[in-house]
C-alpha cells in the first residue's frame, strides 16, 4: 500500500496517523466541554433534564447583581491579601538561603515540603489545627495567652482569616522555589563586587536581587489574581463554605451539583475561565514588554 508512496509522504501518512487519535480525544474531552459550558451558560438547565429554555444573558446578570453570588467575589479578597504575605515570606527566606548559611538544604526542604503534600491532607491537619482545644488553642495557652483563643473556623469574622493562612503556609514553598531559582541565577561576581564596594545584605537585596527578580513578582502578583478566585480544596475540605467562607469556586459547584442549577454554574465557570485568560494575557504582555 505505501510501497508505491514517496518517503515525505509515507511520513506525513504516519504523523496523521498518530496524531489523529490525541486530537480526537483532546477535543472530545476539552474543547467540546468547553463550547456546550458556553452554550449551558445561556440556558435554564438543570443538569438531567432534556429540555431546557434560553435565557440570554440572565444567569451572568445573577452573578453579578444577587449579593448571594457576587459576595463570593470578597471572600477571594483575604486569600489574595494573603498572597502578598505570602510573597513576603518566601522572598524573605529565599534572599537569606541563597547565602551560606549552616543547614541550608535542610531549611528549603522545611520550607518547600507542605507544597508536596495533598490539599486533602492539609485540610484535615488544619481541621485539628484550628479545632477548639486544638493544636492552636494548646500553643497558645502555653504561652500565655489562652484569653484570646477564638473559635477559628466557627467565627464569620475570623474564618477567612484562618483558611487564607492554611493557604499561605501551603503555597509559600512553590514561591520560595521560583524566588530562589531567580536569585540563584545572579552571578557571584556581582555581589563579590558589591561588597568591595561596602554593600551590605540589604543593600544587595535592594540593588542587586530585587531589580534581578523584578520580573518573577510581578508575574507571581498577577498569577495571585487566579489562584485567589479559585481557590477551593482547602476551604471545602474544612468548612464546605460554610460560616461565610464560601468561595467563587465552591458557590459554582454548590450551584450546578446541590441546587441542579447547571445553566447558572456553567456562567459562572465561564466567568472563571475569562479571569484567567485575562490574567494569562497580562503575564504574556509583561514579558513580551520585557523582551
């Protein structure tokens, strides 16, 4: 069959061949989704049954004017302030292990670990964390200051607080990793002439590695956008949303798979699925403006 076929086709032939199959399924299982997520999102669907009704632009008038869906919007307000703690932190300890100092590999093992483990696992660990008389209240009675022990996950005030913080101690050491990978990258002549110079630590950060690593925080502060609207293993697992901690993420699941509202849910996944191509855009703009 493919005796009588030149080698350049015989090889195109092939390529088709084995292409097909991955293209077949990539937009069996992605795309196609995705096109029926936008035509739902025009829909009145429940999610079983066969008919449904148009609505037009109704359910993303939902989202945006009931308070029910749009406060969702504010709690992504705490684990985005969060993320600049976050930020912080990591760049504080990536700038001090970047030095030598003793124990160093062991100090970015501690740091980057919880970033390994399971959003399941955490959640539980923090469950017993924030529990009364838990983990938490024990510390704190131990140094003193058992008069200030709150019901962590059971205050509205306070919840998002402590559920943004789990966040924080879970997504530091990915940080902590590219900030350090930035830094390690500046030549050590650099700072050797820094120091002839009379440049201490913080000089060096202030003119050497924050210049260096411009580029790496405003990409991390514009990817913080994203990960602040979808967050959602940590404060499901914990809370389910409950106690006001219900996030963009955990409302569209609620909405599509507790209350049938499959239309509305698809609206508010497309409404997800803008903010981070929006986000993406930007992070392609900055570094094309870059080089």
């Amino acid at each position: 069959m493919f005796k009588n076929l030149s080698y350049k086709t015989q090889r195109k032939i092939i390529i088709f061949a084995f292409s097909l199959i991955p293209v077949v399924l990539l937009f069996t299982f992605a795309y196609l989704p995705v096109f029926n997520m936008f035509k739902y999102s025009f829909t009145d669907w429940n999610g079983y049954s066969k008919h449904y009704d148009f609505v037009g632009f109704e359910n993303y008038k939902t989202i945006f004017t009931d308070s029910k869906y749009f406060s969702v919007f504010k709690v992504s307000l705490y684990y985005f302030a969060a993320t600049f703690i976050q930020m912080g932190l990591a760049l504080y300890f990536a700038t001090i292990l970047s030095f030598n100092v003793r124990f160093k590999n062991f100090f970015k093992g501690v740091l980057f670990f919880p970033y390994l483990l399971n959003g399941v696992a955490i959640g539980f660990i923090f469950l017993f964390f924030f529990r009364p008389d838990g983990t938490l209240d024990t510390i704190m009675q131990a140094l003193g200051l058992g008069a200030y022990t709150q019901g962590w996950l059971l205050n509205p005030n306070i919840i998002n607080i402590s559920l943004a913080g789990a966040s924080l101690w879970r997504y530091m050491g990915f940080n902590f990793i590219i900030f350090l990978g930035a830094i390690s990258s500046i030549g050590r002549d650099v700072y050797e002439a820094a120091e002839i110079d009379g440049a201490n630590r913080w000089h060096q950060f202030r003119h050497i590695i924050l210049p260096s690593i411009k580029n790496i925080v405003q990409l991390n502060l514009i990817l913080a956008i994203s990960g602040a609207i979808s967050a959602f293993d940590i404060p499901y697992i914990m809370t389910g949303g409950s106690n006001g901690s219900n996030t963009f993420v955990i409302q569209t699941v609620t909405t599509a798979f507790k209350y049938n509202k499959l239309g509305l849910a698809s609206a508010m996944a497309v409404v997800l699925l803008f903010i981070v191509i929006i986000v993406t855009l930007l992070q392609r703009l900055l570094i094309k403006e870059e080089k």
